[in-house]
C-alpha cells in the first residue's frame, strides 16, 4: 500500500497548496484533470539484519514547459500550466510531509480501512470501466470495484459465461489504470 499511499499524500499537497483539484491514477501518478503533474515512486532495499529500507521517491512537475519531466504513459502538466502562477516549492514539500505525517500516524494506529477510503475518494476511475497494464505488459480489463485494506485495486471481471469475479491487483504489479471511454 505504500506506493499509492506516497502518490495520495502528493495528491494532498498539491490540493491544500494550490486548491487546484488534483486526482490519484493510482498507483503512482497524481493527475490534473486528465493529465499527469506528479509520480511517486519507491526503492526497497533489503539488509542483512533482515529488515528493509524504503526510499519514497517524490517528483511533481511545478515548472516545465517540456513535453514530460516524468516518464509516465498519459499527457502531462506542471503546476504553473494549470494554476498560471509559480508556487513556492518548499511550502508545497512541507504540505505533502504533512499529508505523509498525517497518513503514517493513521497506519500506526491501524487506521489501514480509512486510509484506503480516503485515497478511494482521489481516484476519479471507480465504478467504471478500465484497462490495467500490468508491470508484465498484460492488459487486462474490467469494472474498477474499490480498493481493499492492503491498497490492491479490486478489478470485476466476467468470464466467457458471463460469471462475475473479482480479482485483487497489487499496486506493485501494476504500470497504469486508464477507464475505457
């Protein structure tokens, strides 16, 4: 859960920095519309004693005018597009630390379902029709049902009977979630 819960927070930051309304593709893409303006990202590093070591990659593209500061599979922004003014970047970093703060404090207490319903209501796409590519390059379709407690996208599907079934897609085995128009 810990990669859409590092994208949810910069989703938060930007909101409460700019009031622009900004949207969670989960995983890991924050959209401005329909166009990405920040990715997150995680390196795991795992240590002799057993534990592991987590890096957050935080990247949002507040000033470009290039095509993509970012490699992601969509069209992109930055903020000075959207808002049409620069914003200060160390108030934007410290209100996405305080959204991080603020999400790890409810992971600590075990707050693992209202955490998931939090970053559920960033996702512009439930309850409709997606195609997932995974890491793997499969792609797969069906109705985007919800996220469970762990964060894995619950996706319905329907057999060649037309039986319904769900299944639970990690975060980290999936590259992007686009709903089918």
């Amino acid at each position: 859960m810990l990669l859409p819960f590092t994208a949810a927070c910069i989703s938060e930051g930007i909101r409460r920095d700019t009031g622009i309304v900004s949207w969670l593709s989960w995983p890991d893409v924050v959209t401005i519309g329909s166009m990405a303006v920040a990715k997150a990202s995680l390196l795991l590093a795992s240590r002799p004693d057993g534990q592991t070591r987590v890096a957050m990659g935080i990247l949002v593209d507040c000033f470009s005018r290039c095509p993509s500061a970012f490699p992601v599979d969509m069209p992109t922004t930055s903020i000075l597009e959207s808002l049409g003014v620069e914003i200060d970047i160390d108030l934007l970093r410290d209100k996405i630390l305080h959204a991080l703060n603020w999400y790890y404090a409810e992971w600590e207490r075990g707050m693992h379902l209202r955490l998931v319903k939090r970053i559920q209501s960033t996702i512009a796409w439930f309850g409709r029709d997606v195609e997932v590519k995974t890491s793997s390059g499969q792609i797969i379709r069906g109705i985007a049902k919800g996220l469970d407690e762990f964060g894995s996208l619950e996706l319905e599907q329907r057999d060649r009977v037309g039986r319904r079934r769900t299944r639970a897609l990690s975060p980290l085995s999936v590259e992007v979630v686009n709903a089918v128009k």
